[in-house]
C-alpha cells in the first residue's frame, strides 16, 4: 500500500486504518497485478477520502476484518447488536414511512399541504416551524418582524394549531413536529387538538425534536440557559411515557450537527453522546431507563459520501446497543435498538444547477434506505433557494417511492452485510466515534462539553477545513466549483407579508375573546411551578387550554428561568 | 507605512442561529489578514449599526439564510445613514433569490454573494473595493 500518508491534516480524533494482514494471494495480486500498473498509470488521487476526509483504502478484504467477528459484530436483523437492522424483516415487512417535512405561511396554508402530501401517498407528517415559532415569540413580537411563515409555519396559539390539523385525524396519523426550546407547549398544543377530536393520547403516535442540546451545539435556537431546558426535556420525558407511551418525546439529534459542518463521525458520535446525556439526566429524575428507552428515537443526516454514510448509520445501532447494556445494564431489548428518522443533506443542495439536486437527494436517500432507516424525508430540489413549491416536494416525495417499489433494494435486508468495505468502514466509524463519547465523558458530559464550546469549536474546525478543500477544489461540488453552466432561474415559492397580517389580525381577534383571567391565572400557575420542581407539562397544558400564546408561555418561563447567550466562537 | 488592516463586522441578524457560512467567513477574511468582529447570533439592525460605528469598521458582512433580507437589510442601511456611516461597505451572503437583488442593492447593498460562493472571492471584492481607500 502507497497511499496511506495524508497530505492534509486528518479528522481528528479519527482512527488510521486498522492493521491489515494480508493474505499470500493478496500479497502476490498486489505484486504481479497491482505494482506494475501502478507504476505505468498513478491513481488519480495520491490518497482518497470521504467527504469527512476519513481514509478510503484502494481495496477491502479479509485483511482489514482481522479481529472480526461476525457473531457478535454482525449478528442477524431485530437481534443484538442491529448491526444489520432493528426488524428481523426490515423494509420487506414495512416500509420506511415516508415523511416529508413541510411547513410554510400561515396555519392555513400549511394544512393544505399537509392534506396533499397525504393525498399523495405520503405515510406521516412533519411539521416545519418558522423561526419566531422556533424562538418562542408571537407572530406580532417586534423580533418577528420579517420572519413570519417564511421558515416553516406560524403557530402563536393552541388556535392556530387548531386549523394547521383541520380535518386530518389525529388518531390515524403520525406526525413529527420539529420543534425545541418551546417544545413543551407546542406538544401542549398538539395534544389539546388531539383531545379535541376525541384521539385517545395512549393511541396517539408521533415525534417531537425536543433536542436542546443540539441546538447549544449547532442550530443555535435556544431560549434559556442549559440546566432548565434539561428540566423540561425530562418533563416531557415523564409526561410521555405517563401518558402517551406511543409518542417519542424526543428525536435526538445529529441532522443539525452535520449540516453546521460537522463530519459523519462528529454528527454521530455527538447525538449519541447527546442521547446519553438525557438519559443521564432522567435517571437523575428518578425515571426508569426501560420505560423511557423504547421512546427515544433519533435523526440523522444522509449526506452524499454514501458508503460512510450507511457505515454510520449500522455503527450507531452498535455502539447503542453497548451502551445502554453496558452504561445501564438495560433489560429491555426495545431500549437496546436503535430507531432512527433521516433527512437527505440540506447543505449539500447546490444553488447551482438546482435540478442536480434531484440526483444527489435520490443518491442520499438510497443510503439511508440502505442503512435500515426507519423514516425519510428527501429534500426537494428548489430548497437551496427557498421553501419548496409542491411541484418540487412531489418529486422529492416521488423520489422515495421509486427506491421503495422500483429499484429492488428492500428485497432483503441489509444487503451490503459482510461486505469487506462497509464492515470495516462501520468499524472504523465506529471507534472514532467512541472516542469522541470517551473525551466528553471525561469533561463531565455534554452539558459540560457544550460549556466548554468542545463540540462547537470541532464543527467550526470541520466546517472550515471542508470549505478550504472545496475553495482548492480538492473536493467537487457539480455546478459550483466544477462543471459550472449557464442556468435558468427556479420559480420558488414567495411568502409575502400578508402571512404577518393575518397572523397579527388572528392573535388581535384571540386576545380579545379569550378570557384573559384565565389566562392571567394559568400564567401565574406556570410560573410558580417553574419556582418549584413539579412537572411543568399539567401547567403548560393548561396554560395553553387557556389560549395563552405561544409568547406569553415562554415569557413566563424566561421571567423564571433566564435567558442563555453562547460564547460566540469563530 | 505600515498598511492599515481592513476591518470588518461579520452580522448575523434576525432569529436564525445557522452560522456556519459566518463562521467560515470571519475565519477566512482574518485569515486574508483582515480585523474581524463576529457580532454573534440574533443581532438587531440597531445593535449592528452600532457596533459598526463603536469598532469603526471598513466593511460590514451580513449573514442571512432566513428570508428576512427584505426587511432587515433596508432597515439596517437607513440606521447607518442616519448614523453617518455612508462609506462603509456592505455585503450580504446567504440565500437571496435572484429576484430581490436589484432592490437590495438600489438600498445600497454593495455586493451579494450567494451559496455556492468561494471565501477568495469574497477576500478579492473587498481587498479590491478597499485598496485606494
């Protein structure tokens, strides 16, 4: 082997290629077929990466699985370690449920393509947010200006949530709702929808995001400091698993971490040290892991390196399934396995030449397929741009059902199993990601990590390197700094200012015709439990029943709680 | 003579906490030998106006991936008017549909780098805008 030495500076703290011994057959292929090619045509690169600049090897064989053992690395699908899946049947028993993330102007007009993604053939919902949603401020705060409807939708109140569900059955749908530091009352909300059309909450299923600790790390929406969003976190946790023991309280997390700029063994090595966090601090609460663990579930990104991608999503199987045996000596087998949501890489949309992304979305898709994902959304191909016109969420949508009935890639489970290659790549992500868990289990955790801005400053590290490759097109990105056309400009979807006006009329109308001492009374309650340590779902749910806003909730909370300001790093 | 460095504000404005193009920037212009202040996340047209006139900067480099350019930009550039700042050089980079550049611009918007966007060529516009100045 000649191309092991790196010429740029490795990903830290990635392991080098394991020893390799190989076989007499290897030895002589590498000197009577191998070597004299080499030495009349070079290879086209003097080493080869992943896009997380990991390093590739020219050839995988027995020799890179020298202490393999497929018994307890591999096993079978639906057993220990799920390395080949969680479902002994995988996606010939069940599809991934395909659920595309939508969201956008008002409450209104999101319903409507809530009910056409349905109308589609589309399995679950997913709720996109806008940002003053996402920041816990009412539509007609001076900080929304601007910024109504145009991320995602607008919710200010349990009345707004009211017609974002109009005429789709809480009972028979589910739906996952990205939302975090307001998570609490935005689930308050939900459920007061459902209990309203006469959905029994021990029936009802779905996703709330829920994950503040990646938004310390990564996506940077935060209200108050770490320690009380904990606190709220794990109040959902109790409520949960109380009283909707189908709803999964929390989707930890690692979409957000890799699209910040993290690479593949960062984004997993992070969530996963994330999931233990909460798990810590739920145990701390006095909560039993196997009533909580079957509700965890988790989300990943599907970036464009495939093979590294579909190593990282049979590596987070394995080293959950470790941990929560090993950390906790779990009993329950629907703690062990790992269940995971996936999106197609956001960041790797190229506004460039935007129908390419069709392709790398499609390409994206096949591996999180591939690597036993329990639910996907596709990026439509406009989003580099804005949010996405139906005609390119269709395709997007369009997209899954053709690896789904087309392609024949979920005839079987786990069809890259024992394959040199992605056995030793899963390895290998694998031990660096457990040497990321290790150095922030040795800083005292996450919430401790964070602090000390460690997993921030690795991100900000990989984001700049991959930019410095790309800027000396060491790596190519098509139509951006290769292969650059002429194009024609996309129609994308305009959110104009009425959404704000409609926003503001509606929360004037609420405001007037609610009894505004119950929502005085409801608040007052709130903040009082904020002061004590009781659960604070009860009075977020009431609060909300009440028809205080969105804002008003928050508000309470932060007269109790602070606010949190992050030590900008660059 | 030594050479006066350049110096520059890199804005995130708005609610929305993606920074990593920020991030990539400030790091590359002060790798380009420029002064950077990074104001950090979720900063008013007012609080960044005035930052840029307490650091006295060259140049001021908005972030925004939001949708809210139409409403913070305009804002952002009658503040510094009014502020007496009419020199400095604005740039906005992020996700900025073709059609709203003309109006960004007419508001006095220097430059509008887009996805996709090398930092040399940002390094190149502002080294370039500000080599006689």
């Amino acid at each position: 082997m000649t191309d092991h030495k790196k010429t740029s500076a490795p990903t830290l703290p990635e392991k080098s290629p394991t020893r390799r011994s190989p076989s007499p057959e290897e030895k002589s292929w590498e000197q009577n077929t191998l070597a004299p090619v080499l030495d009349k045509s070079p290879e086209r690169q003097r080493e080869f990466t992943t896009i997380s600049g990991h390093p590739i090897r020219r050839l995988y064989s027995q020799a890179d699985l020298p202490d393999w053992d497929p018994k307890t690395q591999l096993g079978y699908p639906g057993e220990p370690p799920y390395t080949r899946g969680i479902h002994s049947t995988m996606h010939r028993g069940r599809l991934w449920t395909m659920r595309q993330f939508a969201g956008f102007g008002a409450a209104e007009d999101t319903n409507q393509r809530f009910r056409y993604l349905l109308s589609q053939g589309q399995t679950g919902l997913s709720t996109a947010f806008d940002l003053p949603t996402l920041m816990g401020y009412d539509s007609d705060h001076a900080l929304s200006e601007g910024e109504v409807g145009k991320c995602g939708v607008a919710i200010s109140s349990l009345a707004d949530m009211e017609v974002l569900f109009d005429q789709i059955p809480l009972a028979n749908v589910t739906t996952s709702m990205t939302i975090n530091s307001p998570a609490a009352v935005i689930w308050a909300m939900y459920l007061a929808v459902a209990e309203k059309q006469g959905a029994d909450w021990k029936k009802i299923s779905g996703t709330l995001q829920n994950d503040i600790l990646k938004e310390y790390i990564a996506q940077k929406e935060y209200i108050y400091p770490p320690e009380p969003s904990m606190r709220l976190v794990i109040d959902t946790f109790e409520f949960a698993v109380k009283e909707t023991p189908k709803f999964n309280p929390i989707s930890v997390s690692g979409y957000h971490i890799r699209e910040a700029g993290s690479t593949a063994i960062q984004e997993l090595a992070f969530t996963l040290r994330d999931g233990l966090e909460y798990i810590e601090y739920a145990l701390r609460r006095g909560m039993n892991l196997d009533e909580l663990g079957p509700q965890l579930s988790f989300f990943f990104n599907a970036h464009s390196d495939f093979f590294e991608e579909i190593a990282k999503y049979r590596a987070a199987r394995r080293i959950w399934h470790k941990a929560m045996i090993e950390r906790y000596g779990s009993k329950n087998p629907r703690t062990w396995a790992l269940r995971f949501h996936t999106q197609t890489a956001g960041c790797s949309l190229t506004a460039q030449q935007p129908y390419n992304n069709v392709v790398r979305t499609a390409l994206q898709a096949l591996s999180a397929v591939l690597g036993g994902t329990q639910s996907l959304h596709t990026n439509s191909l406009d989003e580099a741009w804005a949010l996405p016109t139906e005609f390119a969420a269709t395709i997007a949508l369009r997209t899954q059902q053709i690896i789904a009935h087309e392609t024949g890639v979920s005839n079987t489970v786990d069809p890259l199993g024992g394959s040199y290659f992605v056995e030793a790549l899963t390895n290998e992500v694998e031990a660096g990601a457990w040497d990321y868990i290790h150095k922030i289990d040795s800083m005292g955790g996450m919430v401790a990590a964070i602090e000390r801005s460690y997993p921030q400053r690795e991100i900000a590290e990989a984001s700049y390197r991959y930019q410095m490759e790309l800027d000396k097109k060491e790596k190519l990105m098509v139509g951006v700094n290769d292969f650059i056309s002429e194009e024609k400009p996309l129609d994308i979807l305009q959110i104009d200012e009425t959404v704000a006006h409609r926003q503001a009329a509606r929360l004037n109308k609420l405001r007037a015709e609610r009894s505004q001492e119950a929502v005085t009374r409801s608040l007052a309650a709130l903040r009082k439990a904020a002061q004590c340590k009781e659960n604070l779902m009860p009075a977020i749910y009431a609060a909300v029943k009440a028809y205080a806003t969105l804002g008003e909730i928050c508000e309470a909370l932060r007269q109790v709680f602070g606010s949190y300001e992050e030590v900008a790093i660059t | 003579m030594p050479q006066q460095r350049i110096r520059v504000l890199i804005a995130k404005p708005g609610l929305d906490g993606h920074d990593r193009g920020a991030k990539i920037i400030a790091r590359a212009l002060r790798d380009a030998g420029m002064e950077v202040i990074y104001t950090g996340l979720r900063q008013t047209p007012e609080m960044i106006a005035s930052a840029a006139v307490q650091e006295d900067v060259d140049v001021i480099g908005l972030s925004i991936l939001s949708g809210a350019h139409n409403t913070i930009c305009p804002q952002l550039m009658t503040l510094l008017k009014q502020k007496g700042m009419d020199d400095v050089t604005v740039l906005v980079g992020g996700i900025i549909p073709g059609a709203d550049i003309p109006a960004l611009k007419q508001a006095g918007i220097a430059e509008i780098f887009l996805p996709g966007t090398s930092t040399q060529d940002i390094v190149e516009f502002i080294n370039k805008k500000h080599a006689n100045s």
